[in-house]
C-alpha cells in the first residue's frame, strides 16, 4: 500500500481507494467497505443518494465543518462504488482532464449531443 504523509494529501484518495480494492479482494467481518461490497450494487445506489442528499441538507446551512464532513462521505462513498465496478481512480482523473480548458457549458453541450448518437 501506498505510504500517506500527515498533512493534507490528495493522495488520500488513491489510498483509500487500494483499501477498497484490498476489502474487494480479502474481506473482513469487521470492515464496513467489506460489507458493503458483499451487498448488491443497490445497497452502495442507496448510500450514494443518502450522502448526495446529507451535502445538499447541510450545505443548506452555514455549518463549514458540516459541508466538509458529508462531502468525505460522499466521497468515500464514490470510491467504494468506483472499487465495486473496478474503475481507477486515474480513470476518474484522466475524464476531468479531458474536461479541463473547455467552458463547462460547451463541454455539457457535447456530452449531451454525443449520448443521442448511436453507439458505433
């Protein structure tokens, strides 16, 4: 596994990351990861949509710490998912960068425009 430094590290994510995939691979009695990953894909849908919606409630507030506390879940969350259907991190990173530069309403114009053409 990935060493961490103490400070605040992006890398944070890569790094729970390969716990997820570590959980996938070795599950453990005691590992939250572990059991959701043993649930059907509903059950992480079902989280997802519960942490989305405890952001959107607390950024409803002027409570920061809140904010930053659901967001991590979310996070945490999507990562878990990401392990469950196997998608990398770097995946994730690479179709931002293909975003990156590209006024954001354009970009949601192409993407929109490229889902109603057939798959070829």
């Amino acid at each position: 596994m990935k060493t961490l430094s103490t400070k605040n590290d992006p890398a944070i994510l890569d790094r729970l990351y390969d716990v997820v995939q570590d959980r996938r691979s070795n599950p453990r009695q005691d590992s939250y990861v572990s059991a959701l990953l043993q649930e059907d894909a509903e059950k992480i849908h079902a989280k997802l949509m519960e942490e989305a919606w405890e952001v959107v409630e607390a950024s409803r507030d002027t409570d920061r710490k809140a904010v930053i506390h659901e967001i991590a879940d979310l996070w945490f969350h999507c990562l878990v998912l990401m392990g469950a259907r196997d998608i990398p991190p770097e995946d994730i990173y690479s179709e931002l960068m293909k975003r990156w530069g590209k006024p954001g309403l354009q970009e949601k114009k192409e993407r929109r425009k490229n889902a109603l053409l057939p798959e070829t």
